[in-house]
C-alpha cells in the first residue's frame, strides 16, 4: 500500500480538485507513487488529502485523462507504466482567441434565417423531418481584417430560443456558451476549397485551401449546433502536450 500521507500544510475543507489533482500528479512524477503503484480507494484518500470524496473522484479522473493513471471498476486505481500523452486542443471563444494576441475584436452577422433544416444535416445531426433551425452567417475581425467566417446552424428543437435571439451586435458562439452546457461534441479539422462565401468574406481565390474547424455539439442525445469555422490566410492552431 502506498503512502498516503500528506506533504506540507495541511489542507482545509476548502481544498480544491486542482489542488488534489497536482499533488497527485507530483507524487507519480516525484514520487512515492512509481509506476505500477496501486492506489487506496477514494474514501481512504479522500480522507489522507482532506477533501471530499467528489472532489477526490474529479481529481483522479483528470489525472486519468492527463494518461497518469490507469482506472478500472474492479481493479481499481493504478499507476500507469507508462503514461499516456494526449494533445488536447483548446477551442476558445473566437473574442478571446483574437484579444489574446493584442488586437481589437470586431463582429458582423453577415446573414439570418430560420429554415427547415436542409437533408443532409438532418441527417449529420439527426434531427427530425421538418425540423427548424437558426441558420446563421457571422464574420469576425482582427484589428479590422477579416479573421473568420462562422456558418452556424443551431436546432431550435433543442434551443427554441434562439428564434428570438438578436445576435446583431454578439455572436452566437458566446451566447450558446452562456446558454446550454453539451455533453457530446465531435470536431473536425480539414482544408476546404473556397467557396463564394469565403471568396467574398476572406482573402482566398475560388478554389483555394482553406483551414476549417467543424464543430457539432449535442446536449443529452438532442442536437445542439453544427458549425464550421473557416480562417483567414495564414492560420495556425498550435497545441502542446
């Protein structure tokens, strides 16, 4: 069994999954806990790190997610091996993503519509027959220059909403993050050929590459959005791991 003891000062009720989460990842990379290490129950180190057994469970399950730890019903908790690297990519609020490097945000909504959802996304997403939805086109800018073209379409089955939403003035990117929680997303990454769209909205010729993100993102079963994001010349997503 290993040491469950706790370093340093003690913690108090108030101590957070992030703070168990680091101590945890410091004891596999620094020791005691070497690879192989079967860990005690959630109870038992819920109580040696003093917090609550929920917070203990989202601290081992971020740890396990990080590829430190590999966790099995009735085998319990264990130290991997060989941890298992994941690149995670951070998908921001394009706002945010444009004014962390220093330039100023701007938004256009380009085009609105509800609509009856086209067949192929009923079928990508699937929603009902004659089903409706907020179709919507939205340009984002850096320092005054075309940044990204956002086509979104929201199901209004799901978000009823969203019929009466204004997103003249903010982007539905912000408000659905605001609004609904998801529980399933699936992304893409893929280069497209530019389309009059794009042509008209960012520096590509007609046929010309471009580095788009899809996104689709469901709450409880229930589609939620499916959007694509297509960048401006020059675009680079970076991840670390």
């Amino acid at each position: 069994m290993p040491d469950i003891t706790r370093t340093g000062t003690a913690k108090t009720e108030t101590t957070t999954f992030r703070e168990v989460m680091a101590e945890i990842v410091q004891r596999i990379t620094e020791g005691p806990w070497g690879p192989g290490t079967l860990l005690p129950g959630e109870v038992e180190l819920a109580e040696a790190f003093g917090c609550s057994r929920t917070t203990m469970n989202r601290a081992l399950r971020e740890v396990s997610e990080l590829g430190f730890l590999d966790r099995k019903r009735k085998a319990g908790t264990r130290v991997r091996m060989a941890p298992i690297r994941q690149a995670r990519f951070e998908m921001p609020v394009v706002r945010a993503e444009i004014e962390k490097t220093g330039a100023v945000y701007g938004y256009q909504l380009v085009s609105s519509a509800v609509v009856v959802a086209p067949e192929w996304l009923r079928l990508r997403m699937g929603l009902k027959a004659r089903a409706h939805v907020v179709h919507l086109l939205c340009l984002h800018f850096a320092d005054g220059v075309a940044f990204q073209l956002e086509d979104r379409w929201i199901n209004a089955g799901a978000l009823p909403q969203a019929l009466q939403q204004d997103f003249t003035e903010s982007g539905p990117n912000e408000w659905l993050v605001a609004t609904v929680p998801f529980s399933e997303v699936e992304i893409s990454f893929l280069a497209q050929a530019a389309d009059a769209g794009m042509v008209a909205h960012l520096d590509h010729a007609l046929g010309d590459p471009v580095f788009c993100v899809e996104r689709a993102t469901w709450w409880q079963n229930a589609a939620v959005t499916l959007v694509t994001l297509a960048h401006r010349r020059g675009y680079r997503m970076t991840t670390r791991y």
